[in-house]
C-alpha cells in the first residue's frame, strides 16, 4: 500500500464525526481491510479458541488470519501453546486441517519434525555441520485466562491483557471453563465486514426480530432509563425487579457481578457483567429452562442468568449455570467473515441423556442466522453511494465505544512509525 492511501486513511479516521459509525471505506475498502489486518489484528490479542478445544496433549487447532495461519495445540506438559504454521525449511504449511491430534509435528513437504514444544528434532538430509537449534517454530503468544484462549501475533504483545484477566477472572472462574467439554461447534461465513459483525452484537436495539432469544434474553437489558419509552416502562420496571432478584441469587453465592467496562482508550477493550434472564431464567432455550441437566463449574442450580464478556477486537460470550456458548469473529474479505460459535457442557454430561444437542443449540443458531442477514443488509447498504452515517441511539454507546476503539487502535498504528521516525531525528 502507498504512503499517500495509508496518509487518506489516516484523515479519515482522524476526520470521523463522534457519535456517528464509520464511513463507507472503513467496511468495503481492499486497503482498508490490509490494514484492518496489519495494525489490528497482527497486534492485538485475540479470542481464537476455548481449552477444552484442546482437552490432551497432541490436540490442535489452526486458526486462520488473513494469509497467516497459526497452530494452537496442547503440549506433552499440558500446556497451551502457539505457534506460525509455517515449516522453517521452505515455508510449507504444517498442518491443513483445522483440528485434531499429532504426536509431532511433519511439514508435508519435506518432512521436518517439530515436537510439541515447537524445537526441530528432525531434518532429512541437512548434512552433518546443520544446526538445527536455531529453527525451532516461530512462536505466537498465548495467554490463557480461565479456559479462555488468546493469542497475538505481534513481537511485543500489548500489556494490558493482564488487567483484564485481574477483572474477569473472578467472574469466569465459578464456571470452570477449562474443564468443560465441547458439545458442539459451528461455522458461519456472514457477508459482511467483520465490523458490521462486531457493532451487530454490541446492540440489542434490533432484538425483536431475534424472537427465539427473546424468550430469555429481556431485550431491555441493554436500554438505560433515560432511552425507554413511555410504551416500555412498565416491562423496564419489572425487568429491573427482576434484576433484583437475580442480585440476591448472585450475592448469596460470592458469585460477582456489577458490570467492568472498559471498551476503549486502551489497547484491549473488554465488558463483563452478570445480568438476568427472563422466565425460568436458567438458560438460552425457547422455555428459558436449562438444556443441560448437569451443572457447570460449581454450581447446583441453573437458575444464575447469563455472565456476558465481550473483547474487542473479535468476541463475544456467555456463560450460564448449565453450559456455556463463545463466539470468535475473524475476517475473510472485506465483505466477508467467519463467526465461530462453540457450545460447552460440563465433561460427564453425556449427549442424549443429559442434554439434547438441537435443543442445546437451536436459540443462537436461529439468532446467528438472523444476524447474519441483518449484516449483510447492512454491508449493502455501506456499498451503497446512498449510504450516510447516521448518528447513534443511547442504546448503541457500546457500538460507539468499539468504533471508538477501532480508531484510536488504527491511528495508533498509522502515526506510532511516524511519531517514532521524528523522535529519533
């Protein structure tokens, strides 16, 4: 890319009216989208996989960033650990499949072995003066917080995800992640910029036309008292009575929940809180009651609403009392990404006595279709010489925030190198 498209993306950042989206460029652009992908995702952490995806040593899986590709895999100490899934030879690619179990690891293509700690321990016919000491794989770092895997690409990976785990520990520890099993996994393509995907989940202005999640999700949960009409007050007041009780439940269980907000002025943006369901109050299902009959973590009753924990730049998750659903975006094309959702169960529940995998998973699979349309209406509409910002609703601050985010993260990058050139002339 030329230094003048980076310098007329950077005057669009900086020229972006506040409490507006972002122009048209920033969701159909090629360029933009390589630079969403080299000052975005190759330097932020990113939420790419859940540990019980990788339950023994010797499983893997790959992940897939733009033309990067990394391996995440468990290693013969038990430990998660990532690395570029790239041969040090001639650049091969590793491993081709998205999953499953290695004792080590063969470049198809010349048969370089890596053991899982990602050093060469065989190299064919290098010859007696090779040292393969030096051509270990390069490593990705990975940072687990309570079952949660990220991982960045960058050489220096941004600080702050250590506050976040001090924040959001506490509240996922109880549901003992690590230690749940994976039920079920699906793949998405949405068609839309992985953008328009992220500001469609930090709203639920558009929650009435997800019928099937509003049988326990109260859509009023994400609208302040100063945004309800005078048509919804009456359901905002019971829904805040209800809210009340759910505190009570949460209080007598130490189990914390008050929101921590941190979605921007910072490299790693997050968002907890433990909020109420509706109804029975147990679970995402169509009658609200639990889809799991064995418990998660260390709880003994489902009835505990919903822990939610978004990441910028590319999660959003839920926890509840009997199984837990995480959701990782990634981008494709400008106009396209990929929504991986994983549905977790508690290891001994079997399938088909202790829960019902259709059942488990029908209320976010009707709700990710439903957004996958909403999208990509959305990205036609920005592809549209039509198409104006218009400004946000009180109830989408958290969109606000991540396009917030997203710009200063992007101008960060644009103008670090520059700042750096001027302070050493």
């Amino acid at each position: 890319m030329t230094a003048s498209a980076r310098q007329e993306i950077a005057t669009l950042l900086r020229n972006r009216r506040p409490g507006f989206p972002l122009e048209a460029p920033f969701y159909v652009s090629p360029e933009v989208f390589a630079l969403d992908l080299e000052l975005i995702f190759a330097r932020h952490w990113l939420h790419v996989a859940v540990e019980p995806e990788m339950a023994e040593p010797g499983d893997f899986i790959t992940v897939e960033l733009g033309t990067a590709s990394i391996i995440l895999l468990r290693d013969d100490d038990g430990q998660i650990r990532g690395f570029r899934n790239v041969c040090r030879h001639r650049g091969a690619r590793l491993l081709t499949e998205p999953r499953g179990f290695v004792g080590n690891l063969v470049c198809p293509y010349h048969n370089w072995t890596y053991d899982l700690s990602g050093r060469l321990v065989h190299a064919g016919i290098m010859g007696r003066d090779f040292d393969p000491t030096c051509l270990g794989l390069k490593p990705v770092a990975v940072r687990c917080i309570e079952g949660l895997v990220f991982a960045c690409l960058a050489e220096d990976p941004p600080a702050d995800i250590e506050e976040m785990a001090a924040d959001v520990s506490p509240y996922l520890a109880p549901h003992n992640i690590a230690n749940l099993k994976l039920a079920h996994q699906s793949e998405l393509i949405e068609n839309g910029n992985w953008k328009l995907v992220m500001e469609n989940n930090r709203e639920c202005f558009h929650c009435a036309n997800h019928p099937e999640l509003l049988r326990s999700y109260p859509h009023l949960t994400a609208v302040g008292a100063q945004a309800v009409t005078a048509e919804e007050r009456a359901d905002y007041e019971a829904f805040q009575r209800l809210h009340g009780e759910f505190e009570a439940i949460w209080e007598a269980q130490s189990l914390p929940w008050r929101a921590i907000e941190k979605l921007d002025g910072r490299p790693t943006g997050y968002r907890t809180q433990r909020l109420a369901l509706d109804g029975a109050g147990e679970s995402f299902t169509l009658d609200a009651r639990a889809a799991c009959a064995k418990p998660t973590g260390r709880f003994t009753s489902p009835r505990l609403g919903s822990l939610h924990l978004h990441t910028q730049p590319n999660s959003w998750n839920h926890f509840l009392g009997d199984h837990a659903v995480v959701f990782s975006v990634f981008p494709v094309a400008p106009d396209k990404t990929l929504v991986r959702s994983r549905w977790l169960v508690a290891k001994d529940a079997v399938e088909g006595i202790d829960y019902d995998l259709s059942r488990l998973t029908e209320v976010w699979n009707a709700t990710n279709a439903q957004d996958a349309s909403f999208v990509g209406w959305a990205q036609a509409g920005a592809a549209d010489p039509a198409y104006v910002p218009g400004p946000f609703a009180p109830a989408e601050y958290q969109v606000n925030s991540f396009d917030n985010w997203y710009v200063e993260r992007m101008i960060a990058g644009l103008e670090g190198p520059a700042r750096a050139r001027l302070a050493a002339e």
